[in-house]
C-alpha cells in the first residue's frame, strides 16, 4: 500500500508543474446539480454545510487511511457527491456529530473508491465505458487498480479532474496508456505543432485518439494547427482549457459528419464567427435540424458553414402555413392542391420546427434542401405568416375544449408527436388525438420502431393518419406482424399503404390461423386474387368461413 503511494506521489513529482495545475483540480460539482433524493436526510438548510464537512471526510479518510496523495485525495471528495449521498444514505443525522459518525462509518465499513473515482472525473457509468476485464469485480480500492497512475500523471499534466473520463469515450482508454508514455506524446505533441500546454489538453479531451498515436492523429492535429492556429481562431476566445475545448468540441461537431476534412477546414476558416458566437448546443441542433430532411451528414455540414446566417433563422417558435409556405418556396398552386389531395393530414399550420418532418411526410425533403443550398435561404428569411391564415376552426375548437381537462398536458404531448410526424393543426390531427391511447414518448418510440422496420417515412405517415390506433400497439406486437408479413406471407411493407389495420390484429389468434387455409386453399389452386389481405382479416369468424369454398374441408 505505501509503494502505490509513493508511486502516486512520484508521478505527480515527476510531471509537475503541481502548484500551478492544483487549482485545476477544485472544479467541485455544486450542490444543487444533485438529485433530489441526495442527502435526503439532511434537512435543507443544513446541508450546504454537512456535506463539506462530508467531504472533508472523505478526503482525510481517502489520504490518512487509505493512502492516496492528498491532492488526488481531495479532487475525488470534492467530485463524487451522488456517490457520497448513497455512502451516508444509511447514517442517522445529528447536527453535532454527523461528520463524527461518518468517519466510525469508514472505519469499520470500507467503502467502494472506484465508484466515487469514476464519478469524479465525470464518468458515472463507468461499465458502459470500460469493458469488464478492464476492471475486476475484486476491486475495490484505487491502491489495487494498476491503471489509477497514468491519471494521476494526467492531472500532473494538467487534465482537470473531473475532466477525464473524457479521455476514455470513442473507444479508447487512457488507462492503457503509460504514465510515461502519456507525458511523451504530449510533450511531443506541443513541441511538433506548437500549441500550448492547456490547447493540447483541450485537444486530447475533445479528440483522445491523438494520445495514442492513430493512423489519423497527424492529419486531425494539422488540420487543429490551420484552424486555432495558423488562422487565430485562438484570438477570439480565451485561452484556458474550458474555453479552448469548447472550441474543440465545436470543431469535433462538424469532423463527425464525415465530410471530407480539407474542404471542412477550408469553410471553417471562412466561417469563424460560427464557433466563437453560437455554443455547442445551438450547432447540435442545427445539424439534428437539418438531419431530418433525410439528406447525407457531410451536406450538412457544408451547407451550414457556406451559410452561417442560419444560424440566425429561429426554427422553433415561428409557425407556418404549409400551403402557404409551399407556394412562397416555389410550388404552384395546382402543384399544392395535388399534394394536399394526396396527403391531407399534412396541410393547416404547424410550426416550422417540424418543418423537416412536414417535407418528408410529402417526399419534399431533399427537395427543400437542394433549393437551400443552391441559394434560398433568402426564402425562409423573408416568410411570414398572417394571424388568421390557415386556422383550422375544428382544431381550435378541440384546443378550447381540452384545456379544461384533467389530462390536458398528457394531450398537449400527444398533439406535438403528431405534429412532429408531419400532421398539422386540422381534423386529421383531432381524430388521432382521441383515437390514440398512449403518452407522447410511448407513440414516438413506436413510430420509430416502424420506421426502422424499413416503412419510408411519408408512407407511414399517412398509414398513421389512416389507422392512428396501430400505434396503441406495444412494440414486440408490431414488429412480430411485419417480421410475419415479410417472411412468412412473402409480402412486401407496401401493402401496409391500402390495409394499415393489419398491425392491429392478433398474429396468434387471427392471422397465423387464416393464412394456413388460405395458403392451402392457394396450394390446391384457388385463385390468389379472392383472397386480398384485407378480405380474409378484417372479415368476422362467421364471414370468414361463410365465403371458403365447401371443399375447403376436405383439403
């Protein structure tokens, strides 16, 4: 136990600039991130105060007892505060003594340190990150784990703390990195492209594959030196690592889209503005915004940096008239009709946050994107939308009428899944609304298991607006009816188009029995054409076996 100790104490003495980098360390997570349950038994006002004494604690006992460098000591403390509420969970408050009866505790009842580890360098699930031979169910304290020195020489580094789980995403783990090793490539890194300590920090914790020396690291690490560098980037922001790996993590948005890296770079020099201005967050949603056309990633991603002013357009909050925003895009008005002919459900208002998903359910998707890239984004500037046009007066009814009902939130959501699969605010949105019987989440997560099951996206959301009560079904019941469609009756989705009700029948108790007689019956040549999905399901018991034919029992 006092060799891990010393070598602990070495790695940092070996890396250091310790004082410099030890105020890195402190980023404790706040009280109020927490859950509501932890520290449950503290009463409020209280707890502010318990729980430092808490980890105060917890550090001595983790630095005194267990003989971890206190530095390393107190960065854990500070940074698992879930696993330090399910610790004290068992432990009776009393005001004077709290902290008294937590270290008995500790005495005599040894604690689980990889769990308040992981947790404090932000990575609270820590199975979904290492594989299990990466950590044996034996383990149970930091002063066993072979792997708990190369991050002791990251934070010597400079790493924050509670940073580094960081380090072990996109299939790569630090820990098989040695702590020499580790200070090597750094070193080489900063030396070979010239960035400075905290900007290959940034580097390595928004991209870790250049710590181990992939096939690609040069090119990433080249192309990171034209960006920040070469091109100042780095002027525009600050210059710690928070605000350096924000940047980097921006970048990491665009490289993921796989459009090729050279050509990225280029617009991203010309479009600076965009990560310096607009977080993380508003670039995600962009990209998720546009994704939803149906169109490649790396369109995306060039469409965005060749157009920065989309940044500025709010796709959220402003509603549109479909017909009304067709037309202004270009379609005619005897073009409109066809579509809202076609696809009814999908005209009225709606907002333009749904707007993909409106395009799609018309097979208008890429369409609209084309016309974007190719130079109309003036377009969606310059629509507006009067105040009355398009209002549905059955739809606004129907809105008056739920707002006086118990479940009117439970019907809000339900309302917004049906407009985000392209219905808009009409009669077909009302009868949905009261024909479907689950939550919002519930009926996205069986739209998307449909979708997956290879049903395009228009079409289905038509079948939708055909037969809404298929997606009162669980999961595993449609997914056995199409597995038994496709596989079994040799029969393609599209029939779906004219008999969507087919979902909705019992595979067990309807459908696997009748197809046996009709299979038969069509084995011993009986025309297929008598026998239409929708004429041997939907029919009763006693109409089904009324129309067979009398030899039927005999074969």
């Amino acid at each position: 136990m006092m060799a891990r100790r010393a070598a602990g104490a070495a790695a940092a003495l070996l890396f250091s600039p310790a004082v410099e980098v030890l105020g890195r360390f402190y980023s404790a997570v706040s009280n109020s991130g927490l859950g509501r349950k932890a520290f449950a038994g503290i009463p409020r006002r209280l707890r502010p105060k318990a729980i430092e004494e808490l980890k105060k604690v917890l550090a001595e006992y983790l630095h005194t007892t267990r003989s971890l460098p206190f530095v390393y000591a107190e960065c854990i403390a500070r940074n698992s505060p879930q696993s330090l509420s399910k610790a004290v969970s068992e432990i009776p408050f009393t005001r004077a003594t709290y902290s008294n009866f937590f270290q008995r505790f500790l005495r005599y009842n040894p604690i689980n340190e990889l769990d308040f580890f992981f947790e404090s360098i932000g990575s609270t699930c820590r199975e979904s990150v290492f594989p299990p031979s990466f950590l044996p169910s034996d383990v149970m304290f930091l002063s066993d784990w072979k792997h708990f020195d190369v991050f002791c020489a990251a934070a010597a580094i400079g790493f924050p703390w509670n940073k580094m789980g960081l380090l072990c995403k996109d299939g790569f783990l630090i820990s098989y990195v040695n702590p020499l090793e580790l200070h090597a490539n750094i070193k080489e890194i900063k030396v070979k492209y010239g960035f400075d300590n905290d900007t290959v920090i940034s580097i390595c914790l928004a991209f870790p594959s250049v710590i181990y020396g992939t096939m690609e690291k040069d090119r990433l690490l080249s192309n990171l030196k034209t960006l920040l560098l070469d091109n100042g980037l780095l002027n525009f922001i600050d210059s710690d690592v928070d605000s350096v790996l924000e940047v980097c993590e921006k970048l990491k948005v665009f490289f993921n889209l796989g459009c090729e890296m050279e050509k990225l770079v280029e617009l991203m020099v010309r479009s600076k503005s965009i990560f310096t201005e607009y977080s993380k967050e508003v670039l995600v949603s962009k990209v998720s915004y546009f994704s939803n056309f149906g169109v490649q990633k790396d369109q995306i991603g060039f469409l965005l940096l060749s157009k920065p002013e989309i940044f500025r357009i709010d796709f959220e909050n402003q509603m549109i008239s479909v017909s009304g925003f067709l037309e202004h895009f270009g379609l005619s008005k005897k073009e409109v009709t066809s579509l809202k002919q076609k696809y009814p459900h999908v005209f009225g208002r709606n907002r333009l946050a749904n707007l993909p998903f409106i395009l799609r359910s018309m097979n208008l998707g890429e369409w609209f994107f084309e016309r974007v890239k190719s130079g109309d984004l003036s377009l969606l500037e310059t629509y507006s939308i009067s105040l009355m046009e398009d209002m549905d007066e059955k739809y606004m009814d129907t809105m008056t009428r739920i707002q006086g009902m118990r479940i009117y939130s439970r019907m809000l959501k339900k309302l917004a899944f049906l407009h985000s699969i392209g219905f808009g605010e009409n009669i077909y949105a009302v009868r949905a609304l009261f024909i479907l019987t689950s939550n919002g989440d519930q009926l996205k997560q069986r739209f998307d298991c449909l979708l997956g099951s290879g049903i395009e996206f228009s079409k289905l959301s038509r079948i939708v607006s055909m037969c809404p009560r298929i997606l009162n079904h669980q999961k595993n019941h449609l997914l056995r009816n199409i597995v038994y469609l496709c596989n079994d009756m040799g029969l393609s989705v599209d029939v779906l188009d004219e008999f969507p009700a087919y979902l909705c029948y019992s595979l067990e108790n309807r459908i696997k029995p009748r197809f046996e007689i009709i299979k038969r019956l069509m084995d011993h040549g009986l025309p297929e054409k008598q026998y239409s999905l929708s004429t041997w399901i939907a029919r009763s018991d006693k109409t089904f076996f009324a129309r067979l034919p009398p030899s039927v029992e005999e074969i």
